[in-house]
C-alpha cells in the first residue's frame, strides 16, 4: 500500500461491488433502522477470506439481517487498517492483522470490536529428517514471512510459551503463508509457520503437533474485527445488523449442513479449486470450532494480546479496554442473532 490510502479508489470499488439488500421480518424495526444505514466493510482479498464473502452472498445472511453494505477487497497485510483509519471504510471482519492494537496506540481513531476466527489456524510444517519436535528448530531455517508479522509473532510467543530461546532459531522471511510453505517444500528452509489448509499436502512434510496453535495458545484470539470510531458512534445500528450476520455465517460455517455449500463458495472463490486444501479447511472448522456466533471480547482477551505484543515489543504499554475496544455492537448483535 502506497503511504497515503487511495481513498477515491476504494469509494469507487465499493460502488462497483457494494450489496444493498431489503429488510427481512426479523427484528423488523431494528433492521428496517439499519438498512438506512451503509456499512464499508473491507477485507484482504486470500482465499479464505473470498470464500466467507461468496459464502454470505449465496447464504443471504445480509439479506436476512437488513444489512445494507459495500464489500471491498483491499490488497497488502495493512490494506483493510489503512482504509479504515483513513474514512475510506468502517469495518473490518475477517482480516487478521497483528499491528491493531500498535496503530491504535500510536493514535489511530480505531477500536477492536469484535473477533472474527478466534482460534489460531496454523501449524507448524517440516522437513521430516531435520526436524519432530520445536526444540529441535534450534539452528534451522524456518520461514515466517515478515519481521514482527503475525506469522513470526506467533511463533515467537509459542516458542516463548514453550520456554524454548528463539535467539537460536534462524526465522526468514520467504512472503506469505503459502511461500513459506512452498519455502519448505523446496528445500529453501527447514520448517515454515503456515496455514493448517496445508495438512492434507501430499509433499513429504510432517507436522509438529506441538506446535498445533489453536492448542498451544488458546488465549490466543487470531482475528480481531475493527471499526473505525466513526462508525462505532455514527453507524451503531449498522454495525449491529452486520455483526448479527458474520455471527449467522460462523454459526452456520461451523454446521454439517454446510458442507456443499462451503465447497462451492471456495470454487467461486478461487479458479485453482484445490480438493484437499478445501477438505482441510472444512475438517478444522467441524473439529476446532474456531469461530463463535457471539462476537464479544472481554478483558482478558484485549489483555493476553496486549501482553504479547509487550512481551515481542511491538506494544510500548497497556491502554484501559475502553480505549482500545468497543463491544457494544458485538453485545447486541449477539442478543439480535440469538
């Protein structure tokens, strides 16, 4: 993302791809409110992310809420976080980024108001002969993507929870979640921090089931949804009937009837449709249930994430919940969608 947010040019995709949908019978005075009312939302444009936006289309949670709304996909790990603390965008649901709390502080007219996936999704993968468990990535290769991004953040927590010395594991940056797969696949590194959409992979890797990190950090929320604080007191109502629907759709993600239509809405998504990596998805959102239909964060959620990013020095100090979270729209939601 360039320094300054192209903010005409989101506006202008918002117009193309925006979804302005009618009431339903549900809470009709409520929703006939919150249809009055735009909602930006933004997200990153990865396959995960597409296919719950192609899932909510076909499933017409939207619709069924009275959510009026235009859907952006905006490229680059900061993309979402820029559009909103710029005004190009109100809300952010399904994009992990593990600097919210660090913009918020350095002054961004932003809050956490929700999660959106609340168990970590990723696993360690490895070269079989190298490696079989996370002590034994002391002196290897192992590829995380960014400095101080959520991969490298995440392991480094883990390792710190572990009471193993990261200072002896070489961490590399070989891009996104995907290329440090392929990073290890290729022989380029020994180990990778990636997606657990990569365990049904017929390529010889093996994975350390300790480091499986919806176990190994349970306190651990992997994404947090945030609005602009415009949005948070111009657009309440809004906010609500949205947060209602992505608790309807996690509600339903999470459901065996979902099956055929999680399935087809990953095909539209992407048009290398991949069998076993859909499968791996599915299997994890049945068995984990990382998703959950009540939105809300409390306390202690804001506090461990804010600990952590303390901890790895990316947070100079903790902020009170209020200045930093708003679950107002989560609560109500909830009670809306129950």
């Amino acid at each position: 993302m360039p320094p300054t947010f192209d903010r005409r040019r989101f506006l202008r995709g918002a117009g193309l791809l925006g979804l302005s949908v009618a009431t339903s019978g549900i809470a009709a005075p409520f929703i006939a409110r919150a249809a009055t009312t735009r909602i930006r939302i933004v997200s990153n444009p990865g396959l995960e992310n597409a296919t719950l936006n192609a899932l909510m289309d076909e499933q017409g949670y939207f619709r069924q809420f009275g959510v009026d709304a235009a859907i952006v996909e905006v490229p680059g790990v900061t993309g979402p976080f820029d559009a909103i603390s710029t005004g190009a965008a109100d809300l952010c649901m399904v994009s992990g980024y593990n600097m919210v709390l660090s913009r918020i502080a350095q002054g961004a007219s932003v809050k956490i108001v929700g999660a959106g996936m609340k168990k970590c999704a990723l696993t360690v993968f490895a070269r079989p002969a190298a490696i079989t468990t996370l002590t034994d990535l002391k002196g290897k290769t192992v590829a995380v993507g960014p400095r101080l991004g959520l991969l490298h953040t995440l392991m480094l927590q883990l390792m710190k929870e572990k009471g193993i010395d990261a200072s002896q594991v070489n961490f590399v940056d070989r891009g996104s979640n995907d290329q440090c797969h392929e990073a290890v696949v290729n022989g380029e590194a020994h180990a990778c921090c990636s997606s657990i959409s990569h365990l049904n992979d017929k390529d010889g890797l093996v994975v350390i089931s300790e480091a499986n990190m919806w176990q190994a950090l349970p306190r651990c929320i992997f994404q947090t949804a945030y609005a602009s604080n415009a949005a948070i007191s111009d657009k309440h109502e809004g906010m609500v009937a949205v947060m209602a629907a992505y608790g309807a759709l996690y509600e339903y993600l999470m459901s065996p009837g979902a099956h055929d239509a999680f399935f087809e809405a990953r095909r539209r998504a992407h048009k290398h449709f991949d069998a076993a990596s859909a499968q791996a998805t599915w299997d994890f959102n049945q068995m984990q249930r990382p998703y959950s239909r009540d939105l809300t964060l409390n306390g202690s959620d804001i506090g461990y994430l804010q600990d952590m990013f303390i901890g790895l020095g990316s947070l100079k100090q903790k902020q009170p919940f209020a200045a930093v979270a708003d679950m107002s729209a989560a609560s109500a939601a909830a009670k809306l969608s129950a």
